[in-house]
C-alpha cells in the first residue's frame, strides 16, 4: 500500500514509475476508452496544470500544419507559411 501523500505516475511501460506528491497530482473522474478517438482538442482556460501560451500555441500550429499535410493531404506549400505568434 502506498502512503497516502505519495502515488505512483501512469507512464511507460519500460519506464520505471516515480512518485509525486498527491498535492500535485491531477486526477480524472472517469475512464474513456481512446481506441475511437480520432481528435483531441485543449481548452487551456481551465485546466488545472500550467502551460507556456506561446510554447503550445506554436507546438499546436506545427502539429496542424504537419497534419493537414502528412495526413490530409494539402499542398506542402502550407508549411512554406511562417509561423507567427502575435496573430494567435
């Protein structure tokens, strides 16, 4: 049995669990099978963890450029655009 003020973290397989504090941990109130899930969106206004507006916004630009792309099949001149943080 774990101490209370301790839990283990879900990660990798291969990779050994660390222990975090549960003051710090996140939790969810339900199970969801992602098996069907084809997209997954972040409304950042309300989530508990801390993010970089500008670090996310330009990791969700590139990973929507790289779909539309790879995936989706549009013209690779798409990621000829730059990206621009001041129009986010």
């Amino acid at each position: 049995v774990e101490p209370a003020s301790t839990g283990a973290i879900w990660s990798t397989p291969s990779v050994e669990p660390r222990s975090i504090s549960i003051g710090k941990q996140i939790f969810c109130n339900r199970s969801l099978n992602m098996r069907n899930i084809t997209a997954v969106g972040f409304d950042m206004d309300y989530t508990l963890a801390q993010y970089k507006p500008e670090t996310f916004e330009a990791l969700a630009y590139h990973g929507t450029i790289e779909k539309l792309v790879k995936d989706l099949n549009y013209p690779e001149e798409v990621d000829a655009n730059s990206y621009f943080s001041h129009f986010m």
